[in-house]
C-alpha cells in the first residue's frame, strides 16, 4: 500500500514491478488532464499576451511570438490527450514523463523571450505603466502555469522559471534602482510559486494516498464481506446437514429401542412366567428406565431437529391459554407431591382466546414445569403465572426456589446441549435440549422468551406470545376465527 512517506519522496523512473510505480501514472495523468482542461484558458491568455503586444506598438513580433507560444500549446495540448487515450499498459511511463518536460522546457523558453519583446521607447510616464502591465501579465502566466503542472513538480519548473528570469534580465538591461527591484521581485514572486506550486504537488500526492487507502478499505471489506458469506453458508449447510443426520439417526434408533422397551416391560411385568432372581429384576428396570430417558432423549432431538429444519408445522387452533397450562400442571402434579414441591398457580380472570398450538403450548409447559422440578429441592414451591403483557399479548411463566443459575452461565443453559454447572451436578441431568426447544417453539408462534435467575434465590422461565395472536374481547370468537381461517393460505403454516 502507498504510506504517506511517498508525499516527501517520489522516484522517478519507477517500473511497473515497483510499489510507486502506478503512484507516479496517478500523477503523470493528473497532469495530462491539467493541460487538457486547461487548453482553452491558456490559448486565450497567449491571444491576451499578444494583444499587449499589440497596444504597446510591437505588432509584428507580437503575431511571431504569438504564433510560436500558440503552437508549442498546441502540441503540449495533444500530446496530454493522446496520452490519456492510451490503455496504461501500452505506454513507457519514462518517455511520457521526459516528453512532457520537453515541451514544458520549450513553453518556459518561449514565454522567457516575452518580457524581451516591449520597446524602451516610451517616456518614463509611459515606460512605468508598460513594466507594470508585463509584470502582470508574467506573474498570471506562471501562477496559470503552477497550477496546471503541479502534479509534475518539474514540468513546473522549466515551464516558469524561464520567463521569471526573462522578466529579471529585461530589467537589468538599464539598471536602476526601480529596475533591480523588479527584477527581485520577479525573483522573489518565482521562489513563491514554486513553493506553493511544491505544497500543491504534495496535496496531490496526499489526494492519491487517501484514495489508495480508501480503495484498499473497501477491497478488504468486500474481500471480509465475501469470506464472511462463504463462512455463513457453510455454517448453515453445516447446521442444516446436523438437523437432518440428527434427524435420521433418531428414526433408525427408535425402531429397536422401542423393541427394547416392549420386551423389557414384558419381563418386567412377568407376562410370560416369574422371574426368581431379584437381581435380574434389578436389571430389567435399568434396562426399562434407561430406555425411557433415551427415547425422551431422541424425542427432544427430532423435535428440535424438526424445528431447524423448517419441517415443524404450527397447527393453530382458538384455545384458552389458561386452560391449556391448567392441564400440564395436572400432569406434573404427581411427580411434584411425590418430591414434596407445592406448586401454586395464578391465572388472571377472564383471559381472551389465543390462535396457537396446542401441542406445541403444551410441551413449552410441561418443560418449564418439569425443569423447575428437577432443580426445585423437597419443601420448595413453584409457582406457574399465565397473564396479559403491556402490550396486548399473553405469557407463562414458571418460578421455583431452588439453587439458581449464574448469570454467566444464562447463555449456556440457552443453547441446545447446554447445561449449567448446577444442572452438572445436579443428580438429575438433563439433555440439555428442554429449554432451546422452548424458545424455539415460542420462536415459532411470533413470540419471545426471557430466562431469569439470581444465585442462591431461583429461577423464572417465561413465554411470551405476541398480541396478534389474542382474539379481542370485544368481537365474537367464531366469527373471529372464521375470518382467520378464511385469510390463511390453503397448505398449514410451516415453520421458517
């Protein structure tokens, strides 16, 4: 990349397989489309010059020198738009540079020639006003002349410096007092241009460095961009291509899991005769315990699997938010007597329908109910809330007292397979999948879910549903719900 060392230090000479190399065709162009643009401006200040000429009585060297300047112009001109017409690989850098030198060196000699050509015939009145007319006219030449060839700092020089020393040496012909201070001042007025044209040679430089490092940002953005694409697509066919080996391995393994089941509970149950040994009953219930956790397990994994893949269909139907928690509670209701947990509910009264599924509500339910459970110590309570939200929508939530969740762990628990270091330890581990299934199934609905909890106080589980899905108060249910199904697409909503 281009540094900003190169305002300070630009070779010349530079060949393609150099860094500086496409630097110095910036500013060699820079220039070419100076003196372009320029043409023009500058061909009417040279019919100015001889108009001056003219008036101050020197005619005919006025048309010679005119003539000259006019064609030098001229050839400068063309030279710069053939030079940008040609393709960058196509042309020597070197020869172009010493070409346009060339022509700036004979534009400088022949506007160095100009102050020579006005009479010293005039009285001193009018000789006074003549040398202030060529002053000026001199110094709007090579200011005009600094600016166009700044880009090429020595185009610049060769192309003022002769007619500033020109305009000095006509001076000095008769010194005078009057005369050496011109003659200074010409001097003096070449040094400034010169600097100032060398501060605007470096702008240029600087112009094209934030340029090179404002293209080469936006190369590594786009270069980011594309990688950043790259990654997210494999991701995705990577999480696409785990949902569905999860899924298919969780079908192939419940065929002879549920052959395990059904024959253990057979002998479990002693359908086909008494089994004498206890220890072999002891082994018939691992084996029948064991099952069912696996079978949960690959449950959880084909819905959670479903859900990723977009496969997961909603089947909406106007229910009661309450009554569908009311009836998980009832299912969980023995297990939390038997581990000696008071479950409390709280409903609010006269809740409006909702558009939802009912199996799907259901299970976030009883996942919530049960992990509440699980972690929720003998003697504990949890307490199950179904409501209204500020906005309009309708929510459950699920609080127990028992151990708590760090904070930092929050993002853990959230994730499927994850588990927190309460969860570890606890003696009834979880799969980790219970609550990324929740917010996947809320997800599903349009809502939101929020997981709560402080070290040592407890833990609230809570989702939401969205106020679209609430069927006002005020409007007939039936109807409602008619209307609804009447805007729905002919196939079910499906998930994605």
């Amino acid at each position: 990349m281009i540094t900003r060392a190169l305002v300070r230090n630009v070779p010349t000479g530079a060949q393609p397989s150099d860094a500086l190399f496409h630097f110095e065709v910036e500013m060699s162009e820079a220039y070419a489309a100076n003196r372009a643009s320029f043409g023009l401006t500058m061909a009417g200040l040279i019919v100015v010059l001889v108009g001056v000429l003219a008036f101050v009585g020197n005619l005919r060297w006025g048309l010679a020198w005119g003539s000259t300047a006019l064609l030098l112009h001229l050839v400068a001109v063309v030279s710069c738009r053939h030079y940008m017409a040609l393709k960058p690989n196509s042309r020597s850098l070197v020869d172009w540079k010493r070409r346009f030198i060339a022509i700036e060196t004979l534009y400088g000699l022949a506007f160095g020639a100009y102050p020579f050509l006005f009479p010293h015939t005039f009285l001193a009145e009018g000789l006074v006003g003549v040398d202030v007319v060529r002053f000026a006219m001199v110094i709007v030449f090579i200011s005009l002349s600094a600016l166009v060839a700044a880009p090429l700092l020595s185009a610049a020089v060769v192309s003022t410096l002769p007619i500033a020393v020109g305009l000095a040496a006509a001076h000095m012909l008769s010194p005078n007092i009057v005369d050496i201070l011109v003659a200074l001042c010409a001097l003096g007025a070449e040094l400034l241009f010169l600097y100032l044209t060398a501060q605007l040679n470096r702008q240029y430089a600087q112009n094209l460095i934030f340029r090179a490092e404002k293209d080469a940002a936006f190369a590594e953005i786009e270069q980011g961009k594309a990688v950043s694409d790259e990654a997210r697509r494999r991701a995705e066919a990577a999480n696409m291509a785990k949902s569905q080996f999860l899924a298919t391995m969780s079908h192939e393994l419940r065929t002879p899991l549920n052959a395990i089941l059904g024959f253990s509970e057979v002998m479990r149950n002693e359908m086909l005769g008494p089994i004498e040994n206890d220890a072999y009953k002891d082994y018939l219930n691992d084996i029948y315990n064991s099952g069912q956790h696996l079978l949960k397990l690959i449950n959880e994994i084909l819905d959670l699997s479903r859900i990723e893949a977009g496969k997961r269909e909603l089947r909406e139907e106007l229910l009661s938010l309450v009554s569908v928690a009311r009836e998980a509670k009832g299912l969980l209701d023995l297990k939390a007597r038997q581990k000696n947990i008071k479950v409390s509910e709280h409903f609010e009264e006269d809740m409006p329908k909702i558009v939802i599924d009912e199996q799907a509500i259901r299970q976030v339910t009883l996942n919530l109910l049960a992990n509440a459970l699980k972690f929720t110590p003998a003697g504990g309570e949890v307490l199950v809330k179904v409501g209204r939200t500020q906005a309009g929508g309708q929510y459950i939530s699920v609080r127990d007292n028992g151990p708590g969740i760090p904070e930092d762990e929050l993002p853990i628990v959230l994730s499927a397979f994850g588990q927190s270091s309460i969860s570890i330890k606890n003696a009834e581990q979880g799969t980790g999948l219970g609550i990324p299934i929740v917010q996947a199934l809320i997800h599903l609905h349009g809502g939101s879910f929020l997981l709560r909890s402080k070290l040592g106080v407890g833990t609230e589980a809570i989702a939401i549903l969205p106020a679209k899905r609430v069927v006002s108060a005020f409007t007939d249910d039936n109807r409602t719900w008619a209307l609804m199904q009447a805007k729905k697409p002919a196939r079910m909503k499906k998930a994605g």
